[in-house]
C-alpha cells in the first residue's frame, strides 16, 4: 500500500478579508488567465505519474434568502466559492439545505435557523508547488495560499468560515460571541488536517 505524503506548507501568505481594497484582488482572481493548470478528478480514478489530488471543501451557513434585502444572494444558490490555483479559475456551487440548529453551546457560531451549504470538488494537478486562492466572492473573504503536493498524493483543503460578531450578544469576559447571521468576514485553510 502506497503511503500517502502530506502536503507541506511552503509560504502562508494571511487571511484576506472583506475590506474594499480585496474585492479587486477577488475581481481579477475571477477571471482564468491560464486552462492547463487542473482537470476534474474522480478519487475512484488512479493518480498518474507526476501528479496529485486537491479535494477543495468548506461547509458554512448563511442567514435565509431575502433576510436583510432582496438582493442578497446568501441563502440562494447563486452565492458561490471562487477556487483559482495558479491562474485557472471556477466558481463553485454548493449543496444547500435548510438547518435550524437550537439549544446551542455558549459560544455556538452557527446556532439558528439559515442555510447550510456544502462545497466540494477534487482536482487533478501536477505534484509540486501551487498558490491557491479561494474567495466568498459575495462577501468578499479570501485566503490565499501556496502549497507543496507531493507526487502521487491526495490532499484535502478545507476552508472554514470565519463569522462576524453578533451585535446582540455580546458577552461578559474574555470573548464576544460570532454568528453566521452576521455575515463572513473572513476563511481559514488547513491542509491534510493541519493549519496553513
């Protein structure tokens, strides 16, 4: 049995958030300037020579359609996760359910009723070094990384959202709570379970 190399981190680059200075970094990142970078890949598919697997996945939650205006896109499936590994760029749509989630722990970001999606998709790409953007367009939170693949590995990403504090509930101590009803005012990346 093959034994399966972890990616390693080359460069962390930090967390870029919603500020207005990003949304023409995320604007351009959109936007492919290159096709030969990925392929789809089904993990039932034997990796070649020369190559690794990325599975991209994230789950978060969104307040409900047409909560604050009806033109914002959380809740609906047109609120999407742009992937752009070194100039080749795809939007990506999610699985999406309703959650309602109650009684929940003190510092429970995702309590509540709103939308849970599912983000996923795997890649094929050559071993070696890839600067990975991955961006909540509409929101305008992105991370940015560069990562090593080792040859013939499969890797998994996975981004967590990071939500923004809950107005009314602000507590009494060392921390004050976030909530998905908030917004996402940034992501966070690991790679093969381990922090980037």
């Amino acid at each position: 049995m093959k034994i399966q190399v972890v990616a390693t981190i080359i460069v962390a680059l930090g967390i870029l958030t919603g500020c207005a200075g990003d949304r023409g970094l995320i604007n351009a990142m959109s936007t492919s300037t290159r096709q030969d970078v990925f392929q789809d890949f089904h993990g039932t598919r034997h990796i070649p020579p020369g190559f690794a697997s990325l599975r991209v996945v994230s789950s978060l939650k969104t307040h409900m359609p047409g909560t604050y205006s009806d033109k914002d896109l959380h809740g609906t499936p047109e609120y999407q996760l742009l992937v752009n590994i070194d100039g080749q760029a795809e939007h990506l749509t999610a699985s999406l359910r309703e959650e309602r989630r109650g009684q929940p722990a003190l510092r429970d970001s995702e309590e509540g009723h709103g939308i849970r999606y599912l983000f996923q998709k795997q890649y094929l790409l050559k071993s070696g070094i890839h600067r990975v953007f991955v961006s909540l367009p509409f929101d305008g939170a992105a991370v940015e990384r560069e990562i090593y693949l080792a040859d013939g590995s499969s890797n998994t990403l996975v981004l967590e959202p990071v939500y923004s504090l809950a107005r009314d509930k602000r507590r009494i101590g060392f921390y004050t709570k976030t909530s998905f009803k908030e917004g996402i005012k940034g992501l966070t990346a690991k790679i093969n379970e381990g922090d980037l």
